[in-house]
C-alpha cells in the first residue's frame, strides 16, 4: 500500500495497477512534496592487438558483491557533482571515517571496495594503501587513469601493492570521458585517440606483469624499451573496465577481465553484455561482467520507497539543474544513456521494476538504484545474473548505514538461495543485529 503512495508521491510511472488511497495525510504530504519538486525541476537541460590477453572466467554462482568508498566525502542525503563536476559531503573523508565504511564493508560480507579517480576525490591510490592495515580480508578496487603516468610506473605500483597487501588489488581502469577534466591533468588528447592510447598502455603493463623477458613498445602514444619489473605482482591484479562508445568496446574485449556497466534496464544490460561477448569472443577470449548500481534495502517495500521519497525531498531544484547542464557536456556515451533514463525530471523515475533513476538527477556516473524490500531486491539482482553479470559494485547514502542494510537484509537472502557466500569462506563474521537495522521477523 505505502509504496503505491511513494510512487504517487515521486511521480514514478510504473505500468502496475495503482490502488485509491485516500485519508492518509502523510501520503498527501509526500506527494505534495513531490510535485513540488516535480514542477521546480520541469524543463532542466540535459543535455587489434599483438598479443591475446586471457581474462580470468569463474562460475555465475556464487556472486562477487563490492562496496563503494566515497573519497569525497558522505552524506544521509544525495550528493550533487560528479563525473568531472565538484561534490562534497557534509560527512568529510577523513581517513578516520573511510575506516569506518571499509569495516563496515568487510564486516558484511563484501569482497572489495571500489575507489574512484577524479579532480573532485582524494587520489585512489594513497587513500586505500593508507587502509590497507585497517583491514583484514578487504580488496580495493583502486580507480586509475592511463595515460597519466608511465605504464611501467603503473605496473611497478600494482606490484608493490599486491607485495605489501598480500594481494588485496583489483584495478578499474578509466580512460576519461571528459575532456575538460583530462585536459586540467595536462592531457589534451581527444577521446578517441585517449581510447587508443588506453590500448597501448594496458598492452605493456600486462605484458609486465607476466613476462620474464624485457618489454618495448614503440606506439601511437605509448613508447617503452625493455622494460622489466623486479618484482611482477602476486596475483595478477584483475582488470575492470566500463565503456559504452566502440572505441571502449574494443579496448575492453581486449584487455579487461571484468566488463562492468551502469544499472540499466535488463534489456539495456543484455544488448551490452552480448556486444562485449561477441568482440571478445572474436579475439578468443572471455570476460566476466559487473554491474556499477546504487541500492535502498528495508525489511519492507514501503520503507524502501519511504526513504527514495526522502532522498528525493532533500534535493534542491537548482542543484538538478547546475548537475543536469555540466553533465549535458559530458562526452561519455555512458553519461548520456544515464541521462536518457530520466530526462532531467523527476516525473518518470520508475524505469523498470524497483530500478529507480532518481540517483542521476544530481549525480554523474552511476545514476540508478535498486530499490525494495531484501527479497525484490535480491529478486532483481537474480535476474541481472541470469542476464551473466557476476560483479555488483553497489553504494548507499550513507554509505556505513546501507553497507549493513545491504549486508543483513539482501546477502542472507542471496545466500539462501545459493548465489552468495561469504568471501575467503569466513563464516565467522556474520553481522548480528545493529542499531541501522530492524527486525526482520
């Protein structure tokens, strides 16, 4: 009944069968507060290589499940900015409180946390090697950008993170989808030519990190004579790498390990998964896949479109309207199917069952939640794994609360159904009760 008012209340076309409601006046107020947002935000702008790569192929079950550290700062409310644009938050990203997610996130049960890469966040790599004591178990799936630093260099960092984490790196590879951004770090190459250079510089720190003999390379954009690692890392740090243009496609197929894609519509995915298989396929190779999503979990369906409609009254119109016009310059393919999904306008947010675009009005990058009770949660995640993903890379605002709504209401649902373990195998830390969590009896 209440997430038949939530939708009311955020104008969220679902196709579904709506009930009457009446005599609830903390639906009319909800709702009022949505249209109200809806009219303040109506009309806002929108705006072949030499060598074949192995990627690292495990079974769909269980699933890989990866948290997200937000190196810009936290919030209990949207963060507006993003994919090249400011943002903050009013929780600051002291080392102090990123201990506290990445406990968090080990604590519950995820594998790895990502790190993003941006003028607007602390730089990746510092940040989670001055976490790695903190932790246990925990990955870090440290967001980079080729081109900026030599690929030997680049390859000799991986290195030595593997030797003094005990191989607790993944590396998510981001070639740049705005060039003003690029070009405040001094690279002034278009996207295209960023795409072919991408290529060559994956070509040798792969090849570095294998070989026993020097590597050179005298590239497009690249040059490197006999380069050799004293020490080649222990494991292989898996590739992760997204990208929706051609150019991203065929860099991907190439090189990465891990496709990963913005939460999408289930077709939308299919389409993306099956154009990566076939490039892939055509150089022999096989990749697994990632999804990149945000996610409101409760005990029932009403508090989770309770708390999107919360979200949702803590944006200010204006901030809609400043994100949705940088954004609009973007020259990510990515970026703008994000943008596609909503319009700018909060009217339509609702894109699929209890997939919610209401994220991406203010921010870039990733612009979609899964929202609903644990088990239409897990439900959801069911059917992107049939689709072939293996890897959820999830968040929440904020970001220690969702990790533990996420982690003892969604997994023990997943678990039980045989798609989910607990990394390493370490029972042992299975959360119990906690103040951010209600009973789920």
């Amino acid at each position: 009944m209440y997430r038949q008012v939530y939708r009311l209340a955020l104008g969220l076309a679902s196709g579904f069968p709506r009930r009457q409601i009446a005599g609830n006046a903390e639906s009319s107020r909800a709702k009022a507060n949505g249209q109200l947002f809806v009219s303040a935000c109506r009309g806002a702008p929108i705006g072949t290589p030499e060598f074949a790569y192995p990627a690292r192929v495990t079974s769909q079950a269980p699933l890989s499940f990866h948290w997200f550290l937000p190196t810009y700062g936290d919030s209990r409310g949207l963060i507006a900015g993003g994919h090249g644009t400011h943002m903050s938050g009013d929780r600051p990203a002291t080392l102090r409180y990123l201990k506290q997610i990445s406990l968090a996130a080990e604590e519950n049960g995820f594998e790895a946390v990502l790190t993003p890469t941006g003028a607007w966040c602390e730089d990746a790599w510092l940040t989670t090697a001055l976490l790695v004591e903190s932790t246990e178990t925990l990955k870090f799936l440290v967001a980079f950008r080729p081109g900026l630093i030599s690929p030997t260099l680049a390859a000799q960092m991986a290195a030595t993170y593997q030797w003094h984490s005990g191989g607790r790196l993944l590396l998510n590879v981001v070639t740049g989808g705005e060039t003003h951004e690029q070009q405040a770090y001094g690279d002034f190459l278009p996207k295209t030519e960023r795409y072919e250079r991408c290529g060559e510089f994956l070509d040798v720190v792969r090849r570095l990190w294998t070989s026993r003999e020097p590597v050179s390379l005298d590239g497009k954009h690249i040059r490197v004579h006999e380069a050799l690692l004293a020490r080649r890392p222990d494991p292989v740090p898996p590739v992760f790498f997204g990208g929706s243009s051609p150019e991203a496609g065929q860099v991907a197929a190439t090189y990465a390990d891990t496709y990963l894609t913005w939460g999408e519509p289930l077709d939308a995915v299919r389409k993306k998964i099956d154009w990566i298989r076939s490039l892939a396929a055509a150089q022999g190779r096989e990749l697994t896949y990632g999804l990149r999503i945000h996610v409101i979990a409760r005990d029932t369906s009403e508090q989770a479109w309770a708390e999107a409609a919360r979200l949702l009254e803590g944006v200010d119109p204006a901030d809609v309207e400043r994100v949705q016009r940088n954004l609009a310059r973007s020259e990510s393919e990515g970026q703008r199917r994000m943008l596609a999904l909503h319009g700018g306008k909060a009217d339509n947010l609702e894109i699929a069952p209890n997939l919610w675009a209401g994220v991406g009005l203010v921010r870039g990058g990733a612009g979609t939640a899964l929202v609903g009770s644990h088990a239409e949660v897990a439900d959801r995640i069911a059917e992107y794994a049939e689709l072939g993903i293996d890897h959820f890379i999830l968040s929440g605002y904020p970001h220690v609360e969702e990790a533990y709504w996420f982690g003892e209401g969604v997994l023990p649902v997943l678990s039980a159904r045989g798609l989910w373990r607990r990394p390493n195998g370490d029972e042992s830390r299975a959360s119990g009760a906690t103040a951010f969590v209600g009973s789920r009896g």
